[in-house]
C-alpha cells in the first residue's frame, strides 16, 4: 500500500508532559487504522499531529510529498479543508447554524455555490440517514444525530483522509455502531483513508490495522487480514 501520511521520530510535550514520544506510524491510502490506548496515552495528540493541527516539537510528519509540520499555519488549515475530514468526539458542530448549513458552509469555502452546496449537503446527510437533521440547530439534534452530521461534513468534500477522534465516545453502543458503521462504509466506498481514535476493543473487526500507544509510544501492528 503507498504511504500516504507518516509520522517519523514525532514527539510533542506540553509542559513537563511528554505526551508523545519519537512516534513513527504511516497510513496507507484508503486505510482504516484504528488508534487504542488507555486515556491520557497520546492518541488525541499523535491525531493532531498527523493533521496538522499541531506542530511537533521533533520529527517530521509528511503528507504525500508536503513536509507538512513544515507549513505555516494558514497552509495547515487550507490543506486539511482541502484534503481532511475531521471528526470529534462532540462533533464540533457551530451551534448557530442549521445541520445542513453545517455542511454546506465548508463547500462554500472550497468554492461551491451557495445552491451548490446546499444540494451536496442536503444528499450528504441523507446518505448518513440524517436527512430529518437538515434543517435543525446541533442543540434539536440528538448525540447521534450530531454525529452523522459531522461524518457528512467531514467526507462532503471529498478527503484522502478522515480522523475522528473517539466519534461514538458519547454514544450509546447501537448509536455508536451506527454512526461507526457509516463512517467505515462511506469511506471505504471512496477510497477515503481513516485515522480512528477509539475505545472500542471490536477494533479488528471494522480496521484494516492497529495503532497502540501507551505513554506515548506508539506501536503499529501488521496488517489485519480481512
Ligand atoms: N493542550 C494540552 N495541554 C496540556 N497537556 C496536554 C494537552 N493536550 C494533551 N495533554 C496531556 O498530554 C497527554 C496525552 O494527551 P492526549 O493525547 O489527549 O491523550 P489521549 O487522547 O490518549 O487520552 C496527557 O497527559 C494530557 O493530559
Ligand atoms: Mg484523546
């Protein structure tokens, strides 16, 4: 599988935490990796760091040919408008806007029409079986709901990657899997690669790998024969 994203020698402190330590993973194109460890290991940060959302403090972490801890902030933020989806575990939603302007706001920066976007976000949240959502405010919608919509905000456009960082860890285990089993399918569907934090212990059964940090270190195991 070509490498797509990785991670050589990345260590991140905040403080006098060491949060993580000289962590060297890669992602295939169109991967599913899940990402374990107990809470507190490193997870969210090596996330953030492989998004670019955090700059390490050593290593390197490069994206295709982008030496992507190398760019200046505003090429961070258009390369993971561009190329990223992003989910969180409180799906991050802008509590104003409706579900389906929260989808569509993001394809309007990437150049959409307003009618557009509307229409890309309005057969996105059917596709996640949010199509009831589309004209509600993140505060009518329930822990699932917000969810799904955040999926369909974080695929619309189309990334080489998706990470969701605990996405079902407020859920309840069939919302959960629902909302999980979506994700998984839709992304796998595109081609779209997939860094997934989780708790869940069913991880071999939905990811092509296994990322394991513990006290940020983290450990790749080979690939999972599906
Ligand atoms: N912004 C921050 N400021 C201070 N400490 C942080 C920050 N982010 C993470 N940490 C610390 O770094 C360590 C790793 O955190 P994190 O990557 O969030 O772990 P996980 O996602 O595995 O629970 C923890 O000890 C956490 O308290
Ligand atoms: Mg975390």
């Amino acid at each position: 599988m070509s490498p797509l994203l990785r991670a050589s020698g990345v260590s991140k402190a905040f403080g006098r935490t060491r949060a993580l330590r000289d962590a060297s993973v890669t992602i295939g194109a169109g991967e599913v990796v899940a990402v374990s460890g107990p809470s507190g290991a490193g997870k969210s940060t090596l996330l953030h760091c492989l998004a670019g959302i955090l700059v390490p403090d050593a290593g390197e972490v490069h994206y295709g040919a982008t030496r992507l801890d190398e760019l200046d902030e505003n090429a961070r933020t258009r390369l993971r408008r561009e190329a990223f989806g992003i989910v969180f575990q409180f799906g991050g939603l802008v509590p104003e806007l409706t579900a389906a302007e929260n989808v569509a706001v993001p394809l309007m920066f990437g150049g959409l029409s307003r009618a557009k976007a509307a229409e890309a976000a309005r057969e996105w949240l059917e596709r996640l079986g949010a199509g009831d959502c589309a004209p509600l405010r993140p505060g009518e919608l329930s822990g699932g709901q917000v969810q799904r919509v955040a999926v369909a905000r974080a695929l619309a456009h189309g990334p080489e990657v998706v990470f969701a960082d605990e996405p079902t860890g407020a859920l309840d285990s069939v919302a959960g899997e629902e909302v999980l089993g979506s994700l998984l399918a839709e992304a796998r569907g595109r081609g779209t690669a997939v860094v997934l934090v989780t708790h869940d212990n069913r991880v071999a059964a939905y990811a092509d790998r296994e990322i394991v940090v513990r006290d940020g270190v983290a450990a790749e195991s080979p690939a999972v024969t599906r």
